[in-house]
C-alpha cells in the first residue's frame, strides 16, 4: 500500500510517500519539507514532486494521512481541500492525523514532554504527552503562561517553545511536523499498534478564524 501523508497546518509545506506492507512495517519512498507559509503555490508541486520521486502515480495511492492542526486557518483549508479532492477522484480514503501528535511522534521520546506550536497573536497550541505516542488531554490554546502553569519543568517540543523561551524553556526538537512522521504515526494506528483511531479529515479549530463576515454598515446621521 502507499500512503500519501501532507501537512499544511503550522509554516511548513510538508510531503511524503510511505510504502506499507501490514505485517511488515513501512518503507518511505520519497518525502520534501519547507518552511514557508506559501502553501497554496508549493503543496501541489510538492505532491507532484514526491510521486515523481518515487517513481509513482496517483493511481497508485493506497490513503491519503493530512494533518488537521490545529493551525491557522488558511493553512488547514489549504491542505485539508486538497486531500479531499484527492480522495474523491481517487476514490481512496482520507485519514486525518493531529498535527501536535505527528510532532509528538517524530521526538520519540519515551517519558511526559509537552508539544507546543504557534497559535499566534502571542499565544500555542499546545498538548501534554506520556510518551511519543501516548496524549494525555485535549489540545488547547493560550497563552505560553497556561502551559508552565499547567506542565511544569516539563520539557517543551516544538516551534512554540522557540518562540517563548524566556517562559517554556529551551525548545526541543523536532520544531515543524514531518509528513514522514505523520505517515508513519497514521499507519500504526491504522494497523491497530499504538494510541487512539485516526480522525475524520475535518479542521481541528480552537478559535474563530481571523477573517469574519463584516457587519452591517453603521447609519450615517446626517449633520
């Protein structure tokens, strides 16, 4: 089976080709990564470019893995758009993965940590862990006050923490999601290995987006 695993959810454009065989684990085949928030221009390309790589075409796709964050809006509508239109012309299923568990999975770390990334307007998304595959709790978002208050002396993986490190401390890495780690975090909860079901394929929203419908325009008085 190949599985085709993208993340759009945080600044970077994330893809990756993962070969699984159930009983045998999986192979990657091809993967890219950058950290730019252009997602609309690069995750098409960067799809195309993975399947060239691996020597594949989209007939040949199993699933489809995409991160549903949570993140910025316009990131997630990006990524999530465009597994779906995969999905229903391929006819493959679409399995969502949160983005803080993928990031999660790729520390491999094996005692409690904390994953937190860049919610802006100063604030993270952030979720406690047991262990690289063990979330304990809902993800939440505030201010990077609520998560040493919450998780101290815990250490802190992720962008989150090297934005703030004068309150979360020393960031740990990895900083972004892989869409590598995704794959591979999607096909052991598809093979029934380790930690909950895979999600539905919908937005993981902690907040109203920044963008709102205006208003009704205010009446002019005449002077």
């Amino acid at each position: 089976m190949l599985i085709l695993a993208f993340d759009t959810a945080t600044t970077a454009v994330t893809v990756a080709l993962q070969e699984w065989a159930p009983g045998e684990g999986t192979r990657p085949r091809a993967a890219t990564h950058a950290a730019d928030r252009r997602h609309a221009e690069l995750l098409a390309p960067s799809i195309t470019a993975v399947l060239a790589q691996a020597g594949a075409a989209p007939t040949d796709l199993s699933a489809i893995a995409v991160g549903v964050g949570p993140g910025p809006y316009t990131g997630l509508r990006v990524g999530l758009a465009t597994a779906h239109a995969l999905g229903a012309a391929l006819r493959i299923p679409v399995h969502g993965v949160c983005t803080l568990d993928a990031i999660a999975w790729a520390s491999g770390r094996d005692t409690p940590f904390v994953v937190a990334t860049d919610a802006r307007r100063k604030e993270v998304y952030w979720a406690r862990y047991d262990s690289a595959c063990s979330r304990t709790g809902d993800v939440a978002v505030g201010p990077p006050d609520d998560v040493a208050a919450a998780a101290p002396a815990l250490p802190v993986v992720g962008e989150g923490a090297a934005l703030f490190p004068e309150v979360l401390g020393p960031a740990a890495g990895p900083l972004l999601p892989t869409a590598a780690a995704l794959a591979e975090l999607a096909v052991t909860r598809l093979s029934g290995a380790a930690g909950p079901p895979l999600l539905a394929p919908k937005p993981l929203y902690l907040r109203r987006p920044d963008a709102r419908t205006p208003g009704a325009r205010k009446k002019v008085i005449p002077a």
